[in-house]
C-alpha cells in the first residue's frame, strides 16, 4: 500500500493546480476587461504619497497617474503609467513567473519610480526640455533613445537613483532622474552630491521649481485617453513585452569545464548536475549582473541561459559545499563577459 500524501502536501499540490487552471484563463483574457482599477489598492495611498512630496517642495503640479502596460510618461504628455498588474495581485504573480521579477516591486520602489515620472511630466508641463539651459546641463532632447547604452558606473556627472544608472541613458531619463533625487525627502541631495558635476543640475531643478512651481502648466493632459494599449490579451502582451532569446556562440566550454566538476558524479547525495545548479540561483545571477553593470537582463539572461544549456550537454557538476565559493567565481567570470559585451559589443573580444 503506497503513502498517503501529508495534507499540507495534497492542499499545496491542490493551490499548484488551481493557480495552473486560473492562470491559463487570465492569459486569454484581454486586459482591459479585467475590471483593474487604482482605487482601492496599495497604488492608491501610494499616489498621495507622491502628492503629498510635490506639494512639500512648492509643486502645484499633480499629473494623473492611469494604468498602463508599463512604467511611463508619454512623450509630451504630464500623465504617469502605472504598470497595470500592480493594481491585482495575481497579475502581479503572473508577471513576476513569466518576466522573473517585477519592475518596482516594494512601496518603496513604486514611489521612487513615481517620482521618476513626475519628473518627466514636469518637464513637459512645462516644456523645460525645449529650453537651452536644459540642453546645456542635459543634453540635446533629440538625441536617439536606445534600449542598450553604455553606462560608466563610476561617472559623478549623473544622479544614481533607479537601477542600471539609468540618468546615463537619455538627456530625458537625467531630467528625471535629478529631478527624483531633489523630491526625495531622504535624499539629503545638497551633501551626498556636493562636488559632483551633476550638482549644478540639482541645483537648476531646485530653481526652476521654485520658479514655475505653483505657475500654470504650458501643457495639460486634455484630451489624452489613457489605457488604450490594454486593449490586447495577457498572453499578446507577454508575446510583445516577453524576453525575447539571445543567441550566444559556444565560445565557453571551456571555461565551463574549469569552473564546473567533470566526469561521473558521486552517488551520494554530495552534488548536483552544474544545470540545476545555474538554474537555481538564475534569477539572482541575472538580476545583480544586469542591475551593476547595466547591460540589459534579456542579454545577461541569454549569457545564464547558454550556461545552463552547455551545462548539461557536458554533463557536468558540482560538490554542494562548493557553493559559495562557486557562486563568486560564476559572478566574477559572467560580470567580465558582460562587460565585455557592453564596452566591446560582444562577450569575447577577438
């Protein structure tokens, strides 16, 4: 007679196979019709909190904030976009097991990302960008947006707010991001960036809005209509908005040979095949990598995912109290391919 099953077990296979059955449903469904809204979530406080900051630094300005299918300010336009499974949490599941993580997860993220849009929608507000004081400190507007940039982590001439040094993307993004900085209340951005070359654009942000801040907006979002790129499905969006596959030559076997064991494995419970290994700790590998050198994840996710592949092909392993000391290794030699990639446009230079 086999073993019946804990009932923590059955409930918790039960929860799996609910969760399989709702999650398949929703992907088919489109997003729009989801009923989602801001009002009474965790969005909605978090909102006033923003409020509450610009009307403390002297900003009448209060763009509105709509759901949307990602983080944003139209171009142009003082509105924020909220992504919109931040507004339910079993969206908000759904997005963390298929993207492997949530933009923005915490209270405190969220509202370090509002504040990065209000800077955006002050600019537009009030046309700041057109201006050439703006271009001097920032930058030309109309220099090209591009996903993949080169950032210098060590560079004293941006703010560093959100991730991946994201004020070295874009004249626009600095904007925004010196402006969140000089939102913060917990910034204390007069000392922490005294003597930095981006000082002098804190100090133009200051100004300015103490200037135009309780002025009249040049632009309104009159006749904006929010939400119209939720009219598609869950699983078109995740089609559109999923990582797409990076295709890395087999330049490591080698390398992989000398970091992982070769040869037949012991039988006594002491290893693991090297692909469950890299499989197990991916996400934090993808994440940290990306998020310190600023190379996009869906290439550093590409690097790990080739890892995992060449892994097993070359059955090799690992002796779990190797581990740690493994992991600094995987970091160390993945962050160089990575740099590679990002300051010589591939992850060996030839």
């Amino acid at each position: 007679m086999g073993t019946m099953p804990a009932p923590s077990q059955r409930f918790s296979e039960s929860a799996r196979s609910d969760w399989t059955d709702e999650r398949e449903a929703l992907l088919q469904r489109k997003i729009d019709e989801l009923g989602l809204a801001i009002e009474g979530t965790r969005l909605e406080p978090l909102i006033q909190q923003l409020y509450a900051e610009l009307e403390g630094a002297g900003i009448a300005l209060r763009p509105p904030v709509y759901l949307s299918d990602e983080w944003g300010c139209p171009e142009g336009i003082p509105v924020i976009g909220i992504p919109f499974y931040l507004a339910d949490e079993r969206l908000r599941r759904l997005e963390d097991e298929l993207m492997e993580g949530v933009e923005a997860e915490s209270d405190e993220e969220i509202v370090s990302y509002l504040r990065h849009e209000a800077g955006h929608a002050f600019n537009y507000a009030y046309r700041l960008y057109e201006t050439e004081e703006w271009h001097e400190l920032f930058g030309p507007y109309s220099r090209p947006y591009r996903e993949e940039y080169e950032p210098n982590p060590f560079s004293r001439n941006f703010v560093r707010y959100l991730p991946g040094w994201y004020a070295q993307k874009h004249p626009d993004e600095d904007f925004a991001e010196t402006f969140a900085v000089w939102l913060d209340p917990v910034s204390n951005w007069r000392e922490a960036y005294a003597g930095w070359g981006c000082y002098p654009k804190l100090l133009y942000v200051d100004r300015v809005a103490k200037t135009l801040g309780n002025a009249p907006p040049a632009v309104t979002p009159e006749g904006f209509v929010p939400g119209r790129e939720l009219g598609t499905s869950l699983a078109d969006h995740y089609r559109r908005f999923g990582h797409s596959r990076v295709e890395v030559p087999a330049y490591f076997d080698g390398d992989l040979k000398d970091l992982f064991n070769r040869g037949p494995a012991p039988e006594d419970g002491t290893s693991e095949p090297a692909d469950r290994f890299l499989a197990r700790h991916r996400r934090s590998l993808v994440g940290n990598i990306a998020y310190w050198t600023g190379l996009s994840e869906s290439i550093v996710r590409g690097l790990i995912d080739h890892f995992v592949e060449r892994s097993k092909l070359l059955n090799l392993w690992v002796k779990q109290d190797e581990e740690p000391e493994l992991l600094l290794e995987l970091v160390a030699y993945a962050t160089t391919l990575c740099m590679n990639r990002l300051y010589k446009g591939d992850f060996v230079i030839k």
